[in-house]
C-alpha cells in the first residue's frame, strides 16, 4: 500500500473507532465482485508510523465541530429562552389588558341592569296612570245618565 491509502485508513480506522467505539473486526471494501471479508486489525497503536508521532488532525476536527455544534445549539437555546419571556411578558400584559377590560364591562352591565330595573318602574307608573286616567267608571244602574238624552 501506499503511504497516502495507509494514512486514509487509519484516519478512517480512528474516525470510526471514535464514532462508534473501538471493534477489532472492520469490514474492508474490496475492488472485486466479491463479497466482503473480514479482516482482524491490530490495535491502533501497532499500526502507528514508528516515528512516535501519530495523526490527531481528524480527531481535532472532529472535537472542533462538536463544539461548534454545542456552542449553535447553545446560542438557539438562548434565543428561544429570550423568545419564551417575550412571549410572557406580552401574554402577561395582555391577561391585564383584559382583566380591565372585564372589569370595566362588569361595571357598565351593573349600570345598565341599574337603569333599565329604573326604567322599568318608570313604566309601570306610567302604565298605572294612563289606565287610571282614562279608563271611564261604570255608572251605577240606579241612577239615572245625565249625560244621556231620555228617550220619550
């Protein structure tokens, strides 16, 4: 193999053992129509160059993006929190808004109940003394109409 395909294997080998967790048995695609094999790798640390210097750049980035990722998940939870007290906030000044509202509808009902209970007794007074004013009284049979002519 060649220097390049040794080290995109082990980045590969290190990505996925940190993805995943560390499995001696990896499954390798092969060029043929043949299935895959599996092949048993030695741990990491024998595949290592033997310069004593290993490779952590995919590692680095990989700590990189999960940070960026915490830090954007971070600033949303934020946002949303700022979002939710606006949201407070207006429900709360709206629920007082309408309990004044309220309120005030309670006291206008109470008047207008007062004025029309006034109005009521106001017509049946009328009512009284327009039946009492112009309502004629019978005559008693015994005496005689003067308003009527006789007839003789």
């Amino acid at each position: 193999m060649t220097e390049t395909a040794l080290r995109d294997r082990e980045n590969a080998s290190a990505t996925a053992w940190l993805m995943r967790g560390r499995s001696d048995t990896v499954l390798l695609p092969v060029a043929t129509s043949e299935p895959p094999t599996q092949v048993h790798e030695a741990p990491l640390v024998d595949a290592l160059p033997m310069t004593g210097r290993r490779d952590w750049s995919s590692t680095l980035d990989l700590i990189r993006e999960a940070t960026a990722a915490i830090r954007i998940s971070e600033e949303r939870s934020s946002e949303l929190e700022q979002e939710l007290k606006r949201t407070v906030a207006q429900a709360i000044e709206r629920e007082q808004a309408l309990e004044a509202k309220f309120a005030k509808s309670e006291v206008r009902a109470e008047l207008a109940e007062k004025r029309a209970s006034e109005a009521e007794e106001w017509l049946a007074r009328l009512h009284e003394a327009v039946v009492a004013g112009f309502t004629r009284t019978a005559p008693e049979p015994s005496q005689p109409d003067l308003a009527r002519p006789s007839v003789a």
